[in-house]
C-alpha cells in the first residue's frame, strides 16, 4: 500500500513539474523574454497613396489611350487618371498616449495611413510631425488598450558587439523576429529614402528587409536601440538603424 502511495506521489510530482512554465528552461532566453514583453509594441504601417497621372505632361496628348491601358493593367486600383498604391512598413508604439514612430519615406505623401496592432486591430493614423532628414515621423493613434512601450536607450551607453533584436514585418510577414549584434556606430550610409546622406546611424547584421523599415532594434534589456532603416543591397547583413537619440528629439513635447 505504502509503495502504490510512493508511485503515485512521485507520478503527480513529474507531471506537476512537466506541466509548469518554461520559466527554468535554457530556451527561455533574454532574447524571449524581451520579444514576449515587447514584440506587441510593434505594429505594421499600411498607408494609401494616390498618384494624379494627369498631371503628367504627357497626359494631354496620350490621355485617353493611357485611359484605357491602365483600367485595363491595374483594374481596381485606377479610377479616372488616378493610380492608387498601396505600401507596407514597420512602426513603433513609443508613448502610452499612442504615439508611433516609423520612417519618413513608409508614410510622407501618402493619403490614409493605417496602424495595425500585434492582435489585428487597424486603427486610421494622422502624421503629427516628421523629420525628413533624419527619416522619421512620427503618427498618431487612439489605442484601445495599453502596450508596453520600450524605453529609449542611451546612444552612449550602445555598445559595438553587443546583441540586438530587429522586430518587423519583412515582405508583409507581421512581427518577425531576427537577431544579430551592433557592428558599428555613427555610420553614413547614402538611400533614395534620405533627402541626402543619412549620418550617425548605428550598423548591425540582424536582418533587415523590405517591410522592416520602421521596426524596432531592442537590446537585451528591452531598450529601443533604433528603429530600422535600410539594409545594403549585394552585401552580407549590413543594415542599418536611426539610433534612438534621434528619435528622442522627434519626441520633444509630446506626452
């Protein structure tokens, strides 16, 4: 009787422990750790941008038969001399009040933009204010619930060699996750999406694709480190971030 109880002590102990969290587990990582609190706070940017094609000097002598060509090439999306275009990029939910930052050339002269949260929420987004050098805006939303927004980290305190997240929607695929080291600092890199030379960026080899910019780049300890920029085509992971201290100055009288 005493050895059946024995068993079935040790039986209830194993599945007890078997059925708990993988709190003690080497793959609950600070890399998991920080996408789990953080990975919500990153959402995808959709914006909507119409293009007047009569405008076009061209327009006058050739308009009725490009009338016909692109009703006939891009369906639904041409109406009456006007191309509508949709995009895809990343942002940043960075105050509580539902303010997001993404890059400048994700949302300049488009005419609706859209936010969507990590659940699938879509919520209409306005631009509050922009720094094209720098590209970055910054939009706002009215968010129907609390996200935990990373803090910002200290350019300073950013440390070459040290492991960063890069959180995105690379080609539309919502929050993916990549993960590489800081490669270097205050680096120049030449992009059709800066007005001119984008300087003081920080370099990493976490991946970065179309559809990342904007995104986050958090260190181990859940800082915003930057938000994602570009990567360089025909070269092995080196991509690029706006360092959080810029977007810092972005967020200068906001609350």
């Amino acid at each position: 009787m005493r050895l059946k109880l024995l068993f079935a002590c040790t039986t209830i102990i194993a599945l007890m422990a078997c059925s708990s969290s993988h709190s003690g587990s080497l793959r609950n990582t600070p890399v998991v750790h920080v996408i789990q609190r953080y990975a919500p706070a990153v959402v995808n940017i959709r914006t909507e941008t119409v293009l007047d094609l009569k405008e076009l000097p061209e327009w006058g002598e050739y308009g009725s038969k490009l009338d016909t060509f692109f009703s006939e090439y891009f369906g639904r999306a041409y109406f009456e001399g006007t191309l509508k275009y949709k995009s895809i990029g990343s942002g940043v939910i960075v105050r509580d009040s539902g303010y997001v930052v993404t890059n400048a050339h994700v949302v300049m002269k488009a005419r609706n933009i859209y936010v969507v949260l990590n659940d699938g929420t879509i919520l209409e987004a306005k631009l509050s204010k922009a720094s094209q050098p720098d590209d970055l805006a910054l939009l706002k939303v009215d968010l129907p619930y609390a996200v935990n927004s990373p803090k910002l980290a200290d350019f300073n305190d950013i440390m070459v060699g040290e492991t960063v997240i890069a959180i995105g929607n690379p080609l539309g695929l919502e929050n993916s996750v990549t993960v590489g080291v800081i490669s270097g600092k205050d680096r120049d890199f030449s992009s059709n999406s800066c007005s001119y030379v984008c300087s003081g960026l920080l370099q990493t080899d976490a991946s970065i694709n179309p559809g990342n910019s904007g995104g986050a780049l958090l260190n181990l300890d859940g800082e915003l480190v930057g938000v994602n920029l570009a990567v360089v085509q025909n070269a092995q992971n080196i991509g690029f971030a706006i360092p959080a201290n810029k977007v810092d100055t972005l967020l200068k009288g906001v609350h």
